[in-house]
C-alpha cells in the first residue's frame, strides 16, 4: 500500500493530499529514510512523522483499503512520541 494513502486510512492524517505533501516536504520517514508519498509499505514498516515541533513514530501491524474509525488504530502501535525543542530566538 502507498504511504499517503496508508497515512489517511490509519487517520494519522486526516487527508490524503495533506499526506502527500508532508512525504512531499520531507516530513516523513519509513525505516529511517525519507519516503516519498508513492512508497510501497510492509508490515513492520517504521513510519516517523513530523507534525509542527511533534514527532510520532509508529510501526505498521496491518494494511487494508478501508477501515472503519474505530478501527483505524489497530492498524498500527505507537512506538514513541516526543516533542521537538524549539530553538531559542534572539531579536
């Protein structure tokens, strides 16, 4: 399955445009790497996304087309989240 696809179907997106363009911008990372929307995910995958001065790191437990809302957090574990420092501005 495609990564922007897998991002919204998993709603750790909301939209699959917006999924595109975080892989677009280099927001996101499948095993280390910087992916592309158009990366072909496996079970066990490792996703990183960034979001703003958040970072969640997932790993993929299953793939499927349609999933309903309830259910959409099944499809990975949550392996860390953390909070990025935000640099110290001088004016």
């Amino acid at each position: 399955m495609r990564l922007d696809k897998y991002l919204k179907v998993s709603r750790l997106v909301k939209r699959r445009t917006l999924s595109k363009e975080m892989s677009e911008n280099g927001r996101v990372k499948v095993n280390g790497k910087t992916a592309k929307p158009s990366t072909e995910l496996k079970v066990g995958d490792h996703i990183e996304v960034t979001f703003g001065n958040r970072v969640l790191e997932v790993k993929v437990l299953e793939l499927r087309n349609h999933v309903l809302k309830d259910d959409s957090s099944l499809l990975y574990e949550i392996i860390s989240e953390k909070r990025l420092e935000q640099e110290a501005r001088v004016f």
